[in-house]
C-alpha cells in the first residue's frame, strides 16, 4: 500500500495521468492519500510506502542559514508529522528520502552537483556542462564586473533567487543589462 501526500492540484495532475489508479494496479499496488486533516501516525502505519511531494509543503525558507534539511526550511503541520515519523522510524520506506531533496532547494547546490556530473564525463558520451553562475553578494560595479569576468559571465544575465523552489520567490527570475 503506498500513501502519498501532495497539494491536492498536484494530486489531480497524477490523477489525469493515472497515476494513482483507484482500483489495485495489476502488480496488487494500492494508492491511498495521506490526510494532514486526520491523524497522521495512524494512517502511516497503515502504509508500506510513502510518495511525497514535500516541496509542497514548505512554507518558508531561512535564506540566511544553509539550506541542509531539515534546518532552516519550516513545513506545514502535516508534513513536519511525516518528518518526525521517518526519524522515529528511520527504516521505513519513503520513495525520494528527504536528505535527497534539500540539495535541490538551493541553486548553489544544485550548480555544484552539475560541476561534479560534469567531471565524470568519459570519451564517447556526450560531455555535460553546467551552467555558468555566480553567487552575487555585493553589487559595486568595480568589484562586480571582475566577479563576472572571472565566472565567464557576460550581460545579459539572467538573476534569479538562491532558493530554488518550496516557496513564492522561487521562480522569480530577472534579465540584467549592462549600464
């Protein structure tokens, strides 16, 4: 039996796709929607396995601590309850562990983990290469310009927030042009 918790337009989307059948699937899979509304721990014991959408549940990030779950990211009620069941139950099944998430929250780490996939490449498969970027702290022309230089940037650039998804300010993004 897999329970999933997910904003319910998200849960719609899977729906449309068949993603959660509402009869057994051919393999015996059941899917049941977890309920923040109704007590939680109980129905998670009657779950084999948990499908999550948790960036759903985000309702704010600090963007002055590191985002490395679960500090500095505060979640709905209902989704610090699945927390704090997997940390009781740290061997119960849960499909995208929630350690695996965070690094996705923030764009530096995402840009470090395209660096390090871009270092593996091999002779003979299609090279991969990350996105240059930089972390902009401290906007004076002089300093800036070099900053720029140095990470392989030119305008126009594309600016977007070091928070990468979770929260409203996520997908904002701007185009800067030069002076």
């Amino acid at each position: 039996m897999v329970g999933y918790a997910m904003k319910p337009s998200r849960e719609e989307d899977f729906a449309k796709r068949g993603a959660f059948p509402l009869y057994p699937s051919q393999n015996g899979l059941i899917f049941v929607p977890l309920s923040f509304e109704l007590h939680l721990a109980s129905q998670l014991q009657e779950v084999d396995i948990i499908l999550h959408k948790m960036t759903d549940e985000i309702i704010s990030i600090d963007p002055n601590c590191s985002i490395s779950f679960p500090r500095g990211i505060s979640f709905s009620a209902g989704m610090s309850e699945v927390i704090r069941f997997m940390e009781e139950y740290p061997d119960f099944c849960i499909i995208d562990p929630f350690k695996n998430i965070s690094p996705l929250l923030d764009r530096l780490q995402i840009q470090e983990i395209l660096v390090r996939l871009q270092e593996l490449g091999s002779e003979g498969r299609p090279k991969l290469r990350a996105p240059h970027s930089l972390k902009v702290i401290n906007f004076s022309g002089s300093e800036l310009q070099k900053q720029l230089a140095e990470a392989n940037l030119s305008f126009p650039l594309i600016v977007k927030p070091q928070v990468a998804c979770g929260v409203a300010d996520a997908h904002n993004m701007g185009i800067s042009f030069p002076n």
